[in-house]
C-alpha cells in the first residue's frame, strides 16, 4: 500500500513494486514548499477528479495513477472504503492534488497532521479541498 512521509524537505509517496507497475512510474517526490493544503476526505471516491490518464483504474477495487483535469494532473493510489489523504500542491509541482488511500481513519488523520506540521506555508483557511478552477469563458464579439 502506498505510503506518504517527509524525507527532508520532500514529500514522498512511497509505492511497493505493485503499484509501481500499475501506475507506470516510480515513487512520487514533490518539495514541501509546494504543499498549499492537506486534508482527510472520508469518501474515496471524491478525492477522484478529471479523466483517467495513466494507471490501473478498476471500479470499487484500486485506482491508481495520473488523472487529467484542466488545472493539470493529480496523481492518486487509493482502495474502495478506506479514508484518503488530500495533499494540494501549488501551480509549481508536477500535480495539483496527490490523494493516497490509509488503512483507517486514525492514521489517515495522524499523517495529515504531520504533513501539515512540517510543510512551510499551509492554507489553513478552510479544511476543505478547493473546486478545480473553471476555464475563462469568453463571451462573444458583439
């Protein structure tokens, strides 16, 4: 099971060899100073956002890898039913939202909790995952 932790001044998503393969890349490492928020969604299935790009998508059994969306990328490895840690980065990273899956709702909170503690410059403003941003709409030449 995939694994968040701090290494320095990185953030770390630790993958075993399985998800390694299933996602088609290695660990994920992204600066801390990227870290603009961290929260625990309860509900996996609302960590998922954009469309599938690379990974193993399985309905109500894993889902794992990039997704797509039009703020950029979000990577995730999570399981059906267990809660989920939300790590928002800024513009600056390679994602936009990294979402792990922990095996239950305690440790889930202990890990976001250390996120948030060692990360420089946290939005604590509301303990909610903000909307993707909505594409400009252009009206129409007049």
């Amino acid at each position: 099971m995939a694994r968040m932790f701090v290494d320095g001044d990185d953030l770390v998503v630790h993958l075993s060899w399985r998800e390694k393969a299933a996602a088609r890349r290695g660990s994920v490492r992204v600066p801390l100073t990227a870290v603009s928020r961290v929260t625990v969604e309860p509900a996996w299935w609302r960590a998922l956002r954009g469309d599938p790009h690379r990974g193993v998508w399985i309905p109500g059994a894993r889902c794992i890898g990039t997704r797509r969306h039009n703020a950029g990328m979000d990577f995730v490895a999570m399981r059906p039913g267990r809660p989920v840690v939300c790590v928002e980065l800024r513009p600056s990273a390679p994602f936009r939202l990294l979402a792990i899956s922990s095996p239950t709702r305690a440790e889930a909170r202990t890990t976001a909790e250390s996120l948030g503690g060692n990360a420089p410059e946290i939005d604590t403003s509301t303990p909610w995952r903000q909307p993707l941003p909505v594409p400009e709409e252009h009206s129409p030449s007049t």
